[in-house]
C-alpha cells in the first residue's frame, strides 16, 4: 500500500476545488450566453412593481395639503381653552372641545403646551381624563 503525505492530500485537494471552481464559471457564462441568445428582449431591464404609478398618482385629484398651525395659531386655541376649563373645571377633552368649537385631536397639541407650562393638569386615562386649571395660576388670576 503506498503512503501519502499530507503534502500530496494537500494540492490535491487545492487541485480539485480549482478545477471545480473553473468548471463551474465555464458552465454559468455559457449558461448565460445561451439565455442571451435565446430571448434577446430578456437583456433589457424589466421595470420593477415599485416603478408603476400608484392610483393616487394617476387620479386627477390631490391630496388635501396638511394644516399646519402656527405657534401663534396653537397659543389662541389653547388660551380658548384655558378659558372654558376655567369656567368647567374637571370635563373631559370632548366636553371642553364641543364648548371651544374644535375636536379633542385638534387641541391635543394645545393642551401639552398648557400642562408643560404648569397652567393645566390632569387627573385619570384616556376617555375618563378629566383636566383642571392648576391651583398657582388660579390664585395668580
């Protein structure tokens, strides 16, 4: 029985993976070359789904452009409702909202401004919260 050496196994080894490795390239490349040949449309770039115009796109109506409130804007309406909580103190945002003539979302920014400022605070979660004027700024008015 004849010995090898690892050495042997070795560029063996080397030898075939190369072999393989080149065999392979040779196969992909005429794969692809035959794939050219037989569809020529296939070489041009098929456009993806993402590249098709929405429907909105192609509708003729835009979108309504987003309100953005000045700070100005945000300032009178949370002084609007700084006034009704003084005269309602303890409603929720719904209440308070029908008396200013605006949604809850709509005083939603107004409101944390006030509560950050000290003004207002509340007391309960999300339908059942009720808010109140804070005890310093009513005994400054």
């Amino acid at each position: 029985m004849a010995t090898t050496s690892s050495n042997d196994l070795t560029e063996n080894l080397d030898r075939l993976v190369a072999d393989f490795v080149r065999a392979s390239q040779e196969f992909v490349v005429a794969a692809v070359a035959q794939a050219m040949v037989a569809s020529p449309s296939a070489s041009a770039p098929k456009p993806s789904k993402r590249a098709k115009p929405s429907k909105r796109a192609k509708s003729s109506k835009r979108a309504k452009p987003s309100k953005h409130r000045t700070p100005q804007e945000i300032a009178e309406l949370g002084e609007r409702f700084y006034e009704v909580l003084r005269l309602h103190p303890g409603e929720s945002m719904a209440v308070i909202a029908e008396k200013v003539g605006v949604s809850p979302r709509e005083l939603h920014h107004p409101v944390k401004r006030l509560m950050r400022a000290g003004r207002v605070h509340s007391v309960g979660q999300r339908q059942s919260t009720k808010y109140f004027p804070s005890v310093r700024d009513a005994e400054a008015a």
